[in-house]
C-alpha cells in the first residue's frame, strides 16, 4: 500500500462529520403535540445543514401559531403563521405545522427582518347556549354567548331569556352573567356575575331582579371548520330572594342557589 493512499485514508478519518442543522422546537405543554414530534417532522422537510432554527408554537382556539426564526450573517430573520389542526394530535398534527415551518423557510434569506414579537392573539368565540336550571319547577333558558380569549384567559358575556315551565305562575326572566374565565385545551371554567330581571304578568304582575354570581365549566369538543360542540354545567348563587303568594298562600320562591345544565354550538368568526 503506497504512502500516499496511507496518508488519504489517515486524513479522511480525522475530519470531523458534517453537524447537523441545529433545530429549537419550542412547543407548550397545552399543545397537541410534543417538541420531540415537531422537531423529527422538521428533519425531514429543511436542508441538513444551515443556519440555526427555532421554531416556537402558541395554542390558539382553533390550533396553534408557529413562529420560526434563523440567524444569518449576525441578522435575525422569520416569519409566523396561524395553522388549524381540526382536533389532530401527536404525529400527524406535528407533520402540518412542520409543513406550514418549512413554507416560511422556502427562501430564508428573503425572509424580512422579525418584528417585535407580538403578544397572544385574541381570540373571538360566539355561541348558543340552551340550559335548564332547577328551581321550583324547571327554569328553561337560551343564552347568547360571546367571549374574548387572550392565551389562556377570556372575559366572557351571557346574555339570553328563561322562563317557568310548568310552574304555578307565569313567570319570564332575562339572564346576564358578566364572567372571567380560564381555558386550555377543550376545557373552560368561568366565574363572575349574575343578573336575573324577573317578570310575573299574572294577576296586578311583578318585576324584580335577581342579583348574584355564579361559576361553570365547559367541555368544548370540535366539530371542524371552526365550530365546536358545548357542554356546560354551572351554579348561580343569589343574594336576594323573592317569594310569591297566589290568594294569600306561598305559591313559588325563588331559588338561593340554582344549579343548570346546557349545551350548544360555538363558532369562532
């Protein structure tokens, strides 16, 4: 063997392999989807080699926000992109954000410069509720629902109807609760204030109103294509209470506490 093919061998052996392309997945604990899963998709979808990449995920109401970001020549460039995944997880969620990563990564060096990074976006979610509550008799009620969500956390408007069903009296009332809330994942709990406007037309009629506060929980199952099927459950607790007499007898008082079921239809515009 020549000492030249001796020496070729000795060199090609000491150079160190190629390393590979360093990949940051930055994915929360909420997501449908792990860092490792991301990070395994994006293997097979950008070059082996180049610059740095972190890519970091956001849960948002409908899926999640990736953000991917590489440092070329000492200047941060990326992009970011809201995905909806339809209620996927694991493997197969993980695939389209890496798909959705690798569009933002087409032609890195035409990337614009990252701006400021923004905060959670807000989220818009409009619902109807039908619920019944146990009073007396059973207290039927249509709610709309609103809610804004920022991240984790929303504020949330109950506005609807309810009547008596079956009950001694006629009795009709509005329904408003003013709620803050906490959602993750397909579960939401909410807690606030409840207003009840009362109505009684038989007989000279009353008006009143109920004022409380109240909490629930909500389980929000997906649908696709941005709806989402509601179960709810909650409680109203009433400061004041109201009793009503039919020909000097007591025929109905309103509850103190007021337990409800219901469930809907969610939409996020």
């Amino acid at each position: 063997m020549s000492l030249k093919l001796v020496l070729g061998l000795v060199l090609s052996a000491a150079q160190p392999a190629a390393a590979e392309r360093s990949i940051v997945a930055d994915v929360p604990a909420i997501a449908p989807f792990d860092a490792s899963e991301l990070t395994a998709a994006l293997r097979v979808r950008i070059a082996r080699e180049g610059a740095p990449v972190t890519v970091r995920v956001l849960s948002t109401a409908t899926g999640v926000r990736v953000e991917v970001s590489t440092t070329e020549n000492a200047i941060e460039r990326g992009g970011a992109r809201e995905v909806s995944l339809d209620g996927l997880r694991g493997e197969t969620a993980a695939r389209m954000v890496a798909l959705a990563a690798d569009d933002l990564m087409l032609d890195e060096l035409a990337l614009p410069p990252l701006e400021p990074r923004p905060g959670a976006p807000r989220i818009i979610t409009v619902g109807v509720v039908g619920a019944a509550a146990a009073w007396d008799d059973l207290f039927g009620a249509v709610t709309l629902d609103v809610a804004r969500a920022r991240g984790s956390w929303l504020v949330a408007l109950d506005l609807g109807g309810a009547t008596l069903v079956g009950g001694p009296i006629n009795l009709s009332a509005a329904v408003v609760r003013l709620s803050a809330g906490y959602r993750r994942s397909y579960f939401e709990l909410r807690a606030g204030a409840t207003f009840a406007p009362l109505i009684v037309s038989d007989g000279d009629g009353d008006s009143t109103v109920l004022v409380g506060g109240g909490a629930s929980a909500r389980l929000r199952i997906p649908l696709g294509g941005g709806l989402r099927a509601i179960l709810a459950a909650g409680a109203d607790v009433f400061a004041t209470r109201t009793q009503y007499l039919v020909e000097g007898m007591p025929t109905l008082t309103t509850p103190r506490t007021a337990p409800w079921f219901g469930a809907g239809i969610e939409v996020t515009p």
